[in-house]
C-alpha cells in the first residue's frame, strides 16, 4: 500500500503530538511492508510567522498533490487580536472548505483503564462508546453575512449567520446513518429546533433521510438537553448527529467522559483530500514542555488508515496498542490519577506505543 500523508504540525503542542503520530505510521510502514510517504508543510501561526500567510499557496498545493492531510493544531495567543480572517485559525478553517471535507467523525470510546481519570463515576462513564457526527463546512462558521458594524472609528455592533441549505444537512445525515448501521443502529440528531429556523429544516431534512434507513432508530434532542444527558448517561448514545457549532462544543465535553481531551481523534471525510487531526486544539499552556498526551494524534493516525488506506487490521492494531498502555498504568500528566503506575512525557507515550504495536503485529 503506498499513501502520500502531508503533514501539518502547526502551533503549540501541535508539533509535539504530530511527531508521535509519525512514528507509529513509519512503524507500521516498516512492520507491513507499506510505502507512506511524507511531506511537511506551515499552517497557522507559524505560517503567518514565516510566510505571512496561515495557509500559504505551498501548503495547500501539498495538500492537494497528498492522499490524507494530517494536522496537529492551530492558534497561538500572539495572534489572539488579529481580526478573524488574520488568524490561525483561518488557516484552519480555509483549509477545511478547501479540502471539502464535510462530514467531522469524532469517536469517544471510554477507556477501562481512565476509569479513575474521568470526572464521572465509572458505572456512569464504562462503556460509553459515542460517534459524534459534526457538520463542517456550513453553519455559523462560514455563513455570510458577517462583520463588524463600525460608527465614527468605533465598533458598535457585530454579527454572524446561521445558515444551512438542505444539501448540507442530507449528505451528512447520510453519514451518520450509515456509519451507525455498522454500530448499535441509533442516531440522536442534535439541534434547537425549538428557537432556530435551520434546526427545524434540520430536523425536517434527518428526519426524511431516515426514511432510507428503516434498521436505524432516529431520536431528536435539544442541544442543551444533549449537553446534559452526555455526562449523565453517556452511554445511552450511539451516533449523534448535529450542526457545526454544536458538534465543536459537544465534542469536548463528550472528552471529559475518559478524562482528556488529549485522547480524542478525529477524521473529516466526504470531499477532495480527507482530513485528520485531533480534537484538541495547540494548548499554549502546556506546549513546548514535552508533557503534551500525544493519544488523540496517533489514533488520528489510526483513523487515516481506516478510512483512507483501508487499513483496517492496522488501525484496530494501533488502538489495541493505545488501550495495553494504559492498561499496563502508563499515563501523560492530563491522564494521572491514583491508578497511574508511571507517568509519562509525549515521546515516552509514543514509544511505549510503537512497541506495543511491534508485539501485536509480530504475534
Ligand atoms: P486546547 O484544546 O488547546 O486546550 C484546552 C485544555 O486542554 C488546556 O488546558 C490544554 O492544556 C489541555 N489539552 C489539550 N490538548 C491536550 C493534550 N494533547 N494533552 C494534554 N492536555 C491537553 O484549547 P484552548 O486552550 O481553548 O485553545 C488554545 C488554542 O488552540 C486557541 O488558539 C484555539 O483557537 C486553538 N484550537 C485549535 C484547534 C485545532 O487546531 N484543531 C482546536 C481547538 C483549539
Ligand atoms: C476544533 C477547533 C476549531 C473549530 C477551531 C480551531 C477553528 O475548535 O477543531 O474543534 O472550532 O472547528
Ligand atoms: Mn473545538
């Protein structure tokens, strides 16, 4: 198998974790005999640094001429001021439209061994085992009209667009169902139907694609609802289907369920060039300490070659690798709790990774 990866480091503990995700992949590629390919390119702050741009021509070119993207994270607090189109995150964010991609698939699988990480009771958080669906490319992070409303120098007034045309919401719809009928067959579609016009065209349009679906159960939930039902009964979920900015906010908090949000991957599919990058974001407070959790990009990792290189056995090999480490006690300082045996640096946890995926593959 032979697949061309570009690389996007990016910001902060970015870097970090993208190294460790590397590694397993060179790994991997050693041990199967595949043929990965990488090629590194600037996006966000240190593109803006370098190339006064957070998504240089360069980097979207390597993309383009790439098979999968893979990216660390973006936003640095230097940048904090710049107008929203000036940021990092607009690097981020152009990149995303570019490539297409408009279906965010964000696993939480609930990790035995966290059980004393998590926040939430362990009979509560076992066995939890949610896809988060998030809608991309369309809602209030890219609807126009926006801006600011300036009188005599001064801003005095700004302003976003909800908007979702009913194609946006089908072809994701059509994502999420599909990919629940390879899990426990039920989807909860998320929104506010109860105050929005786009949440009730989007409850409209679920509710017609479902149709297509009879072996998947539908069920609607009020956004706020979900946000409290995700930490009191997490495990009553399957797949959750919902808009842009919903599925950003849900998503972190469905990582409190195993105790980081450093754990969490993601995979973005549907157009051009797939995407993957992990959940989290550059975490400027802890960057550049070599203590960043680099699980949430390695899995990312594992998420490419399932769903672009159709690696299957190989992907589930990096996660059965995930879980013995933290099984055998090891964990990142995000991770530690009374359970922790040994409390490992990002490229420890990288290593003990890649080691325990040699063993699997050998056997
Ligand atoms: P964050 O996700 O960077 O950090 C939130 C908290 O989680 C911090 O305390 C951080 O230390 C911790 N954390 C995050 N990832 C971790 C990991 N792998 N290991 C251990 N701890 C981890 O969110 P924030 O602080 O709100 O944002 C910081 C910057 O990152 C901002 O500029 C924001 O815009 C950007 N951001 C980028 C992405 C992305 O590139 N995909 C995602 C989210 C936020
Ligand atoms: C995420 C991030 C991004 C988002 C930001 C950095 C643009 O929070 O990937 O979850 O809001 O989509
Ligand atoms: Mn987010």
């Amino acid at each position: 198998m032979k697949l061309k990866v570009a690389l996007l480091p990016g910001d902060g503990i970015g870097p970090e974790v993208i190294d460790e995700a590397v590694r397993i992949l060179k790994t991997i590629g050693e041990l199967c005999d595949h043929d990965f390919e990488f090629i590194e390119k600037l996006i966000g702050g240190v593109a803006i640094r370098d190339c006064g741009s957070p998504l240089p021509v360069e980097t979207l070119d390597a993309c383009f001429a790439s098979d999968a993207v893979l990216l660390g994270a973006v936003g640095a607090p230097r940048y904090d001021d710049l107008p929203p189109d000036k940021r990092p995150e607009a690097g981020l964010l152009t990149l995303r439209r570019a490539l297409g991609g408009y279906a965010n698939l964000r696993p939480v699988v609930f990790y035995d061994a966290l059980a004393p990480s998590s926040p939430l009771r362990p009979e509560t958080a076992r066995g939890a085992d949610i896809l988060i669906v998030r809608e991309l490319l369309g809602g209030l992070y890219f609807s126009e009209p926006r801006g600011f409303v300036v009188e005599a120098g001064k801003q005095i007034a700004a302003y976003n667009t909800l908007r979702y045309e009913t194609y946006e919401i089908e072809r994701v719809a059509h994502i999420a169902f599909q990919a629940a009928r390879q899990r426990r067959r039920k989807v909860t579609s998320v929104d506010k139907a109860n105050v929005l016009e786009t949440s009730q065209l989007w409850r409209e349009t679920v509710t017609r694609v479902a149709a297509s679906y009879p072996e998947v159960s539908l069920e609607h939930l009020y956004v706020d609802a979900c946000a409290m039902r995700l930490v009191t009964h997490p495990q009553r979920f399957d797949v959750i289907l919902t808009e842009n900015l919903f599925g950003d906010i849900l998503s972190d908090e469905a990582a409190v369920i195993n105790g980081s949000l450093g754990t969490l991957a993601s995979a973005t599919i549907g157009g051009a060039i797939d995407l993957y990058e992990p959940v989290h974001g550059s975490a400027p407070d802890i960057a550049g300490r070599g203590i960043a959790n680099p699980i949430g990009a390695i899995a990312s990792a594992a998420l490419m070659l399932r769903y672009t290189a159709h690696l299957e056995q190989e992907a589930s090999d990096i996660e059965t690798a995930i879980r013995q480490v933290l099984d055998a006690g090891y964990a990142t300082p995000d991770l530690q709790s009374e359970a922790t045996r040994c409390v490992v640096g990002t490229a420890e946890m990288g290593q003990l990774i890649t080691e325990a995926l040699a063993e699997i593959v050998d056997r």
